[in-house]
C-alpha cells in the first residue's frame, strides 16, 4: 500500500508530478476523485 502525506503530496503538486485537476476551496488544495485514482494507477505502476 502507497500512503502519502499531505507535505509530500503538496511537493509533488509542486513539481507537476501529483494528480490533475487541481483545485483550491476554502484554502485547501483538492482534487477530482477520478484523477487521483488514476495517478494512485500509475505511481503503483512505476514502482
């Protein structure tokens, strides 16, 4: 199982390398369900 913490996941955004779909509300970043699933996909497949 892959856990990131919300720090390293902020870095990864940082670098272009999170999820797509960014999206801020009420100052906290947020993205679509479905864009996460698919990034959480690929990042099991690298490893």
């Amino acid at each position: 199982m892959i856990i990131y913490k919300p720090r390293t996941l902020a870095n990864l955004d940082c670098k272009g390398r999170g999820p797509d779909g960014r999206l801020t509300i009420g100052g906290k970043v947020c993205y679509p369900r479905d864009q996460v699933v698919i990034w959480l996909a690929d990042q099991v497949k690298k490893k």
